[in-house]
C-alpha cells in the first residue's frame, strides 16, 4: 500500500479543497492590498531641489592662484625626490 500524502485526497477521484465562501476571498483580498499598501506607505525617496544651485565654480584669479600652487608643490616635490634619491646613492 502506498503512504498517504496529505495533498492527495484518500479515495481515487475524491479532491479536497480549501473552499472558501466569495465574502471570504474579499476579505482576504482586502487585506492583502491593505499590507501591501501600507508596506509602501513607509519608503520614502527624497526629492532634488527644485530651485537652482548656486555655481561652485572658481574665479579665473582663484583658478590661476590654485594651479600657481599645485605647480609649486610638484617643483618642490620634484626637488625633494632628486635630492633623496641622490643622498640615497
């Protein structure tokens, strides 16, 4: 005999099903969109500003200023470089 599975119905050709009234599936149906609405309602995306931004950019005399100073770094640093690897030698 074979070992009965509770999702097969015990006689040959007898189904069982989980009925539910109409009213019943409403509800549930209700309830459903009613959790899944409510999951939604918590998430939040914040939205850009809609006014514009004020421009981050340089001046043309900040702009030389700070590339006046990055060449002077890497001039120096050069140097540096050259000096160590000849005290190294």
């Amino acid at each position: 005999m074979q070992g009965m599975q509770p999702w097969k119905a015990r006689r040959e050709g007898e189904r069982r099903t989980l009925a539910l009234a109409p009213l019943s599936r409403c509800k549930v149906a209700v309830v459903g969109l009613a959790m899944l609405a409510g999951g939604c309602a918590s998430i939040s995306t914040p939205l850009p500003d809609s006014k514009p931004t004020a421009s981050t950019s340089l001046s043309k005399q900040d702009q030389k200023k700070a590339v006046d100073e990055l060449t002077q770094k890497r001039d120096t640093h050069e140097q540096d470089a050259e000096k160590q690897i000849e005290s190294s030698q």
